[in-house]
C-alpha cells in the first residue's frame, strides 16, 4: 500500500486529520529530506525514514514501490497538496507503467495555493489557475503558451516554482507578458514561507512587481482585471455586487456600452454615431457604422420634431411596428401606414403602382410635412424623393433603408441628391424595417448619448 500524503504548508495546524493518521501507522516515510521536520512528532519511532533532494521525485517513487511490493506501509510526503506539483502524480505513473496491483491512495492537504488565498482574503473568489515557471520537465515553449492564455483569459494566476537560482530570468518574461493584457495597477501578492514561522506577505502590483523579492519558497499571486486591494486583503469580486442586467432596460443599457466600448475609431457627429449605435444594436454588427448616413444634423432635428408631436409616416406595418410605442405615447406621435387601406388598393390597381408606393403616395398627400420612414420598398422611397425633387411635398426628413436587389440602389442615390432635405439612409443593398425603425428610436432618444462616453 502507497499513501501519497499531502502535509500543508509547514504549521503542524494546516495539516488535515487524514494526513496526521496516515504518517502515525506509516512503516516507511520516503519524501524530501526538508520536509521531515514539519512531522517529526507524528512519525514512529520504528518507521524508516528515507529523505532525498528536491530533484529527486522519480527516485523517490522507486524507492515507494520497492517497499510497498514487500509488504510495508509506504507513505510519500509532499508540502501543500500532494496532487498538486507533488508527488502523486509521479507515483501513479509509474505504477501503472508498471501495471502493478499495488493499492495507491491519495491523501490531500492544504496546498501553499489555498493557503495564500486565504492569507489574503477573497483574492480567489473568481475563476483562477495555476502555472509552474520550472522548465525542468516542462519546455518554456510550452509554459509560455499557458502563461499569454491565463492573461488574455484573465484568470487570477497562481505561479509555482516562480524563481530560484538557476531559473531566474522566467518571472520577468510572465510579467512582462501579463502587463500586455492586464493594468500595471494589477494587485500582486508574494507570499513566503506560508505555515511556517518565517512567513512573510508582500503585496504590491504587477507593474512594481521585483522579481528579486522572490525565491524558491514563494508562491506569487496576480489578481484579475477585477481584483482590488482593500487593507491587508485581495479581493476579487465574484459578481454578487454587480450582477448581469436582468430588466429589458438594463440589458439594452449594458448593450450600449458594450457596443460603445468596442467601437471602432470614428469622426462621426454624436447624433450621426448615436443612430449608427442603434442599428449596430439592432444586428449584432459593428461593420454598421460604415453603412448608415446622414445629412448633417438630421437626426437631432428630428429629435425636436417627434418630441413635439409630429407624425411619422411607414412604408410598411414592420417599420410601424418597429418604432418603440412608449416613444410614440409618450410624446402623443401618430403613426401612419397605409399599405393595407382599400382606397391604395383602388389607387394602386388605377395607376399600376406597387401596394407601398400607392400608400406612401395616398400619406404624402395628407402628411406632406411628416418624418417618412421607408424599410422595406425601394417604390415607395422613389416616390417620395421624386415629390420632394418636384416640389410637390417638404418632409422634416426621410428614412431610406430598403432592402433588396431591384431599384435598391437607384432609390438611394435619389435620396443622397436632396440638399434641403435631412435624410438618414442604409447604403448599398442593406437595410430592412429593422434599420429604418431603429433609426427612428435613435431620433426619439437621442438624449442617451449623455449617459455615454462618446468621444
């Protein structure tokens, strides 16, 4: 039988029950020779002890497996947890290598990893891991894969074997590393020596971090971009004081400053950004802001214009479904859409127009004045923008976002030739009912843009 037992970091109070009981019935204690002087008291008299160095791990487990095939109750010592950059996975491997029928049972202790965390408070309260930075069995290749993802995944990191005498230079490569992902104000706590009675703790960041106040016997740990000093304390916040949005609200809150956080650089005008914020809202696409424009100043003036009342008329019902209705019933708005009244159906069938271009035909008529919204039929815009080039009608302003293939981009470049009036458009073949009434909520809301730093 082979117990692989895990001592905690020094104090004989860090040890668990299971691993005390274990060292008492042991017949033969094999582990490094320091390690022995932290279970002196618990070791019979007539148990073998078997001490090696630090680079002796395999050995060790050799050692193991010859006293065990004779009958005797091995244990293998190892500080902290013995599963954890201890002795217990070497023990395993060879066993099974060997395809031996010898029991092996882990035994676990309070890792230097647990023991810092607690040390410290609530540094480990969000997700975390730990690297090794000894390349005596692992490539630095390979370490330094695992070190650029725990910083781009911005786990609270636990470094092993961080330094020693040979190995001096590789705590300076994953701090600089890290400070390409993580703030210089980052907390970094160096803890020394921890259960024993040289321990000592030293916090500072990762931009002051002195790889030269580190040694051997240290285990060092980066907070996260969370991560906060408070006194003596680490503290990283697990998200109880700051919860995801869950109301409709804060969700499209925490959209927008998200959507404001990543967007690309630009010069836009902030009404101009504003709507292009809304249709990146409405697709989930930031490739948007490079396909709405505007005329100048058109989406504030029509902030005005819907705060006072004024009527906006849609080529089709999506677009008047689109339009937020507590906008609208907050500021007494009518909406029209005509597309479905017997009398554009009469004047559609006379005069050989499409549905949507005899509706918008039959609103202009009533609503010379109105916001007109298109979405969705390139028919309906050219008739607009043909009455506007006539003089026939003088709108405050017109959407143009229809979508499509035919007469899609002939409607467009109409609207873009308008000089007196504002006009906000989706270029190209894009578009939808989505698009124009989203444009529309950004008018309505543009005083918004406060909440956001927008540049």
């Amino acid at each position: 039988m082979i117990k692989v037992v895990g001592i905690g970091p020094g104090h004989q109070q860090y040890m668990i029950p299971m691993a005390a009981e274990a060292i008492t019935k042991a017949t033969v204690i094999i582990g490094y020779h320091y390690y022995f002087q932290f279970i002196q008291h618990l070791i019979d008299p007539n148990a073998v002890c078997i001490g090696k160095e630090l680079s002796e791990e395999e050995k060790r487990a050799e050692i193991a497996i010859e006293h065990a095939q004779k009958g005797e109750n091995v244990i293998v010592i190892g500080s902290g947890d013995a599963s954890i950059y201890a002795m217990a996975s070497i023990v395993y491997q060879k066993v099974a290598e060997q395809q031996l029928e010898i029991p092996v049972e882990t035994v676990p202790g309070i890792s230097a990893f647990i023991t810092a965390g607690s040390k410290l408070g609530a540094i480990l309260g969000h997700d975390f891991c730990c690297i090794s930075l000894s390349d005596l069995m692992t490539p630095w290749t390979t370490i330094e894969k695992r070190i650029k993802a725990a910083a781009q995944g911005d786990f609270v990191t636990g470094l092993y074997n961080p330094r020693s005498k040979k190995r001096y230079w590789q705590l300076q490569a994953l701090k600089n590393i890290y400070l390409e992902h993580r703030e210089a104000s980052t907390p970094v706590a160096i803890c020394k020596q921890l259960g024993r009675t040289e321990e000592n703790i030293q916090i500072t960041t990762l931009g002051e971090l002195n790889v030269e106040d580190v040694d051997m016997f240290s285990v060092v740990l980066i907070g996260n971009s969370q991560t906060f000093r408070y006194r003596d304390h680490l503290i990283t916040p697990r998200g109880y004081l700051n919860r995801k949005p869950e109301t409709g609200q804060e969700i499209q809150d925490a959209s927008f400053r998200e959507i404001v956080e990543n967007l690309p650089e630009n010069n836009l005008d902030k009404d101009h950004l504003w709507a292009a914020i809304r249709c990146i809202h409405t697709s989930g696409d930031f490739d948007y802001i490079n396909y709405i424009e505007t005329s100048k100043g058109a989406i504030e003036k029509w902030n005005d214009y819907l705060k006072n009342g004024g009527v906006i008329v849609t080529d089709v019902t999506m677009v008047k479904a689109g339009i937020t209705r507590a906008f609208t019933g907050k500021y007494n708005n009518e909406v029209v859409c005509l597309l479905n009244d017997e009398e554009t159906l009469k004047l559609a069938a006379e005069e050989g127009l499409t549905r949507s271009q005899a509706g918008i035909k039959r609103a202009a008529e009533k609503y010379p004045n109105a916001l007109f919204v298109i979405g969705n039929a390139p028919t309906a815009l050219i008739e607009i923008v043909d009455q506007v080039h006539e003089g026939i009608i003088q709108p405050i302003g017109i959407v143009g976002a229809p979508v499509g293939f035919i007469n899609v981009i002939e409607s467009k470049e109409r609207l873009k030739m308008q000089k007196e009036t504002s006009f906000a458009l989706i270029t190209e073949r894009r578009g939808g009912s989505n698009f124009a009434a989203a444009i529309v909520n950004a008018a309505f809301t543009l005083d918004e843009v406060s909440k956001l730093e927008l540049s």
